[in-house]
C-alpha cells in the first residue's frame, strides 16, 4: 500500500493519500485547496490515478480541495450521503466498501462533530483480510475527540458523538492504527495531542474523554476553543453555497 500524510502544523489539520500501488487506484482524505496539485503531482510519480475523493464531513475551519481536486483527477468527490450542500457528490453510505484494487475501505457513519461525519477503515489486502488503520477525521483525536457545538445543538451532537466512539470506533480491534484530521494547533477540538497518530488501544487507555460515561460526556464537551475564524463563510464555501474569493 501507498500511505502518504500531508500535515499541516500551522492550522493542526492531515490530508491522506492512500492506494494500491500494484493495480494503481488511490484515494485523497480531506484534501486541502492549496495542495490540489501536489496530490496529483505525487500519485502520478508513484504511477496511480487519484479515483476517489473524501472529505469526512464538510469542514469549518479550512477550505476543502475535495470537489477541485476530483474535477482535475476525474475523480468521483465523496461524502456521506445525508451531507447538505449544493454540490454534486458521490453519496457513501454506513458500511458500504470502496475498492481501490487491493485496498479497501469501509464507511462508518459516525455523527457528532456534524451529522455528516464519517469515519473510513480501511484494509490492505496483501498485507491481510484484517483492518490496517482507520481514519477518523473529526471524530477521534489523539488524546481528545471532535467538538460537537459547531452545527448547534451542542449537547444533542455530543450525545451522538458519545454513541459514534462506542459503537462504531472503540469496537474496532486495539491494534488498529488511528490518523485523525487534526492534531494539536487545531480549534476542531480541545486537549489534542501534539503527536498525530496512535492506536485504538492506546486511547482506551489514556484518552481522558473515553473513560468517562455518557453524561459525564456530554457535560465535559462545553470547554472548547472559540469557534473558527470566518466559519459560516468556509461553511458555505464548502457546501458549494458562495464562490471562494482568491
């Protein structure tokens, strides 16, 4: 497999690129704009096509190069089927499995941070018919997980979120590796950690949110950073609502 991070420190966010290399199908994971062309530029050095496209959720905090990135790769752009916005895309669905050759990658709807967000496991199926990593955009941090106040209805939201960790991601195997979409420098969460990976089993046992029950959940997700500098703004930009200004 081909596994590619792209991190941003200065605003705390990580694109992936990932594929088989052998039958040459990759895909980008919230991509950025500004790195539209690198994407490219590194899968045809490594001599795959860029087919599928994801962002996790439709992002506050930066624009998203998903929809740019999959017009110029002719790529299918994806998100999950219940996002709102006013742009063509691929709808995913909880469970459904994305095939990129001996890759494979499947959806888990887990809603919390936005009622969109997904979560993508996925398996090398050279490497073996079990999960390898899962990425979990702005669900789960290393250390913290996703703050739920941003769509409104914070309590509500962190009451899903709760539901989403212990349902669908804490029930994955311990070994699996974790790449969130945010490490510390990040306003998409509070408490993350500098370091910006780990493993399922590594934050059941330290991550200081999963400990604690659902009440004690919800109560403890209201000390969050400001909100995004121009949100509704990068909202509606991503949504395919308002023209990104130069």
């Amino acid at each position: 497999m081909i596994f590619k991070p792209y991190y941003y420190f200065e605003t705390g966010c990580a694109a992936y690129l990932f594929g088989c290399g052998g039958l040459g199908k990759c895909a980008v994971v919230d991509a950025h704009e500004e790195d539209v062309d690198a994407y490219i530029a590194f899968a045809s050095a490594k001599g795959i096509r860029i087919t599928h496209v994801i962002d996790t959720h439709v992002h506050a905090d930066h624009r998203s190069g998903g929809p740019a990135l999959a017009n110029k790769a002719g790529a299918l752009y994806c998100l999950h089927e219940s996002a709102d916005v006013a742009l063509a895309f691929e709808p995913l669905r909880d469970g459904q499995e994305v095939e990129l050759g001996n890759t494979r990658v499947t959806v888990l709807h887990t809603p919390g941070h936005t009622p969109e967000s997904i979560s993508l496991v996925v398996t090398d199926l050279r490497r073996g018919e079990e999960p390898w990593f899962v990425l979990t955009g702005d669900t789960l941090f290393v250390g913290a997980v996703g703050r739920p106040d941003l769509p409104g209805r914070a309590r509500e939201n962190a009451g899903l979120l709760y539901d989403s960790l212990h349902e669908k991601l804490l029930t994955l195997p311990g070994e699996i590796e974790v790449y969130p979409g945010h490490f510390s420098g990040s306003v998409c969460g509070a408490g993350m950690s500098g370091k910006p990976s780990s493993t399922i089993a590594f934050e059941k046992r330290w991550n200081p949110l999963l400990s604690k029950s659902r009440d004690e959940f919800i109560d403890a997700l209201w000390d969050v950073p400001p909100k995004p500098a121009e949100m509704e703004q990068i909202l509606r930009v991503n949504q395919g609502r308002m023209a990104p200004s130069p």
